[in-house]
C-alpha cells in the first residue's frame, strides 16, 4: 500500500528503498516519520553492522535479508545508532519530546507498507496454497468462529505475512482492539483445556501471558493491536524527561490497555525495593509503560508486580501539567522488566 493515508499502526512492516525491513513501533509517531525498530537488513549492507547475524537468509522483494541473532538488547540498539549515524543518518531522529537520538523511517524511504490484515486477506485468497499458508487459514478461521471475532479482525505479521516462510516458521497473529483480544484470549486458552491446542511455555513469562501455543505441531503466537478508534496518543503533546532509575513492586489497578505496545498499567502501592528508589510524594508513578513487547499482558487488575525502569516526568507542553511514569525498554541498560510476583 502507498503511504498517503496510512496511519501507522504498532508491528506493521515497512521496506525501505535500501531494502530495510522495519516494523512500525506503537502508536504516536512525528510528522512525515514512522518511529520503527530494525528487523531485518539486506545481505548486502551487513558488513556495516558489527553484531552477529543468524545464519538463515530470507527473500523479499528479490532481496536477500539477513537477521540479527538479537533483536531487542539495548547493546544492540547503541550499535545500530551508531553505524545508522555513519552510513544512513536520515534514519536518526533527534527527538524534541524525548531528548534523545532514536531510530525512525522517514515517509518519503519508504518503498511499501504491509499492513497484517491485507496480508492475512491476501492468503485467504490465495489459490495454490502451500502447507503452512493452509493452516494458517485453518487456524484463524477456528479462532474466529470459538470466539465470534470475524476474520477480518484478525491479521499475521512475520515471515508467514510477508511471504517468505520457510516450513518451520511460526504462525504470529494479530487481533485487533482489546475487546477481540479478551474474547480471543479466553478461547485460546479454552480450548488448549479441551486438548485442541498445547500452550508453549519457554520462558518465565510465557505462563502469565499464555499468549504462545503449538496447533497441529504448528507453533503460533497471537497480539493485539489498537483499532483506530483507540488511538489517542499524539506526539508532541507531551514532553518525556528521564529522572532516575527505579525498583519497586506495586498493583496493577487496570488492564485495558496491557495487551499493546507500550503495553500500559496504571498502578498504585508503589513499594520502592531499595533507598536509591525513594520517592516524594508528588514523584510517585501512576502508570508503568512497557516497550518491551515481551512484557505485554502479564499482569491483570489486582496482581502485584516487581518493576525495573526508569521513571520519567512527563509534562503536557500546553497546560505544563506534570506526573510520572515508569518505563521498562529505555534501550540504555539491559535489566529493565516487569513481573508478576
């Protein structure tokens, strides 16, 4: 699709006229550019990056990719600033609200967008289907009649969506709107009681979020993103200014909105875990922001969580209201989570 009446959505992807692949990274985004992460670089422009690469290679577009072997670690990040900076700077953006250089796509770089539910509707289509393309059609069209969310609620992202899957990749769907995600999540979970699919527990997390699952041998993921009536965040309204690091537990008050990107928890009862987290009253944090994507829908209304960040004093530029919050994934230290205790 072109970019003229696009409106950004997390997790959409982007290709570059380089031949990078980004995704789109939540919703608040500056004029005439996209903030994104690094997913995917062409073979060719490797050399540039000094971190280590999967072996596999992947073709889009008939342009060979290469993978970083890690994605998310805020070393990583540093190091794709840094040659971003030397051989690509129109990648950079100085941030006026956050007062720092981060990663963003300009509008006029990019040569596609594939957005996840034209990409599902595109394999629905499709008429020579290969083995994984059929169960993918097979498995959102379970999902959708157990849990009466129509399939055009639904959409895929990855190599599935963009066509360049090998036989063991993963099925990794998306829902969207956060009460298609509720139902979705209460029928995945159904039925893996019912025996119909397995759930997938590797790490930590994964069995408060339950959000991974095996399906005829087949392993697949599910995530919600906002409908576009629930998007209200507007960059430039508010100013993002980093105070110090903190560690606390606290109770989730809310859990509407801790199934996006940044996944957010209102909160109360903050705890600090050591005196370096003390805070004044007025400092104290009503909300904790997860960019990690991992650390999306781990914790419900209730639950106490253990938290690692960095709390920000967050300004609206009109009134000069102020509060704080508490970021987990500021990409400048590598201990920062959220967890349920």
């Amino acid at each position: 699709m072109v970019t003229k009446d696009w409106i950004p959505r997390d997790g959409e992807t982007l290709l570059t006229k380089e031949g990078f692949i980004f995704y789109v990274f939540g919703y608040e985004h500056p004029e005439n550019r996209v903030f994104a992460f690094l997913k995917y670089i062409p073979s060719n422009l490797a050399h540039h990056f000094p971190i280590r690469f999967l072996k596999q290679k992947w073709n889009l577009e008939n342009i060979e990719l290469s993978r970083p072997e890690k994605l998310y670690t805020a070393q990583n990040y540093q190091k794709f600033l840094v040659t971003f900076r030397k051989n690509f700077p129109h990648y950079l953006y100085c941030c006026p609200f956050r007062g720092k250089e981060v990663l963003s796509v300009p509008l006029d770089q990019i040569k596609r967008v594939y957005l996840p539910s034209e990409c599902l509707q595109a394999i629905f289509e499709k008429e020579m289907k290969d083995a994984l393309q059929k169960e993918t059609v097979e498995l959102v069209s379970l999902l959708s009649e157990k849990s009466e969310v129509p399939i055009q609620e639904f959409g895929i992202h990855g190599s599935v969506g963009l066509n360049m899957h090998s036989e063991y990749s993963d099925i990794d769907l998306v829902v969207y709107g956060s009460e298609n995600f509720k139902k979705l999540e209460s029928v995945v979970n159904k039925l893996a009681d019912e025996g119909v699919f397995t759930h997938v527990f590797t790490k930590k997390i994964d069995h408060a979020r339950k959000h991974r699952g095996r399906y005829n041998d087949r392993r697949f993921v599910y995530n919600a993103v906002r409908k576009y009536e629930e998007i209200d965040a507007q960059h430039g309204k508010l100013k993002y200014t980093p105070v110090k690091n903190v560690s606390f537990s606290c109770e989730v008050v809310d859990d509407n909105e801790n199934m996006f990107r940044p996944a957010i928890y209102p909160i109360k009862n903050y705890q600090p875990e050591d005196s370096a987290s003390e805070l004044p009253n007025e400092m104290v944090p009503a909300r904790v922001l997860s960019m990690i994507g991992y650390y999306r829908n781990v914790a419900r209304q209730g639950d106490v969580v253990k938290v690692s960040g960095t709390l920000e004093r967050v300004e609206n530029v009109e009134t000069g209201e102020q509060s704080y919050q508490v970021v987990v994934g500021t990409a400048t230290r590598e201990k920062e989570y959220l967890e349920p205790i």
